[in-house]
C-alpha cells in the first residue's frame, strides 16, 4: 500500500514524464516478487486504476502449491517483458534479481527496494532510474527511491568506490 500510495500519488497523479513515468519495486527473490505482484495487482483492482502491473523472472517458482512463470503471469513471452513495460498501460515492473543491470527504460523515475543492495548491484540496480528522457522532460528531481531495507550509509558505502565524491541526501 505505501509503494502504491506513493506511486499513485508522487508520480501518477502529477502525469510525471507527460503520464509516461514507472516505478520498479526490487524484491528480496521470485516467491517475494510474485507475492509483491499478486498484492498491487489486488490493489490496484479494488482502486480501479487504470494501469497494469508486470512481474519479471527467469524460470518458474512454487508458491502456495501453485507453479508460476513469468510468462504465465503476464500474460505473454518472457521475451516480450521488457518491450510491453515500454507501453503506456504498464507502468509498474516487480523484479527480483532480473533487470536490475542492463536495463535501459528512460521513463523509469520511481524504485522501491525491499533487498539489500550491496556493492556494484547497488550501483547498478540504482542507476535504472538515471537514463535520460529529454522527449519526456526527465529531470533529476523527477527521479525518487524508496528504500524500505538500506541504510543511506549502505548504498554510500556501495556507491563510494566508483565515484570520487559521493554525497547523498538524508532519508526522507
């Protein structure tokens, strides 16, 4: 409810991106990813909004006694995954451990983390929401990290070897 209330209202409702902006939420492994899917899809539904939400992974996973795969859930080719998230009706991504490096979706703006992010993968997971948008007028205030597991002092111990200078802002 708290990713989804600050979807709807920090990036939906003000048409970030000219209504184009989505959000990732980064879960802990699949079983977490498909139940963080199955929970904005409930949500969404009992809000009637009129968006859709994806889920990505690689495989298939039992939760609950049922077996689910990426392309079962969504409702196409796991190929496809990537290419549907670019579309206007999709503007929510549930990912464990896929898509977190090399993925390039410039109107990504908005990430919320549930999985300690250490290293190069927080650097890479994080720099998702830094590909340019100028068509869509992306800028930097734009972008928002909501970050239920680390602390600020995590992802600059992270971020510190790569860069000369890391400063963040204190959590919000």
């Amino acid at each position: 409810e708290v990713m989804l209330d600050h979807f709807m209202q920090q990036v939906v409702q003000p048409k970030k991106l000219h209504s184009k902006a989505k959000g990732m939420v980064v879960t802990q492994n699949i079983e977490t990813a498909i139940r963080y899917y199955q929970a904005i899809n409930r949500q969404l539904s009992e809000r009637g909004n009129p968006f859709k939400v994806l889920v990505a992974f690689s495989g298939d996973k039992e939760v609950d006694g049922i077996t689910y795969t990426e392309a079962q859930i969504n409702g196409f080719a796991e190929t496809d995954t990537r290419e549907r998230f670019d579309e206007d009706e999709y503007r929510l991504l549930v990912v464990a451990n896929k898509y977190l490096t090399g993925f390039d979706q410039p109107k990504l703006t908005a990430m919320y983390v549930d999985k300690k992010l250490q290293g190069v993968l927080a650097v890479q997971a994080l720099s998702r929401l830094n590909r340019s948008a100028p068509k869509l007028g992306k800028r930097t205030e734009d972008l928002f990290v909501l970050d239920f597991f680390n602390s600020a002092d995590d992802i600059k111990q992270a971020f510190d070897p790569f860069y000369t200078v890391t400063t963040l802002s204190g959590e919000t």
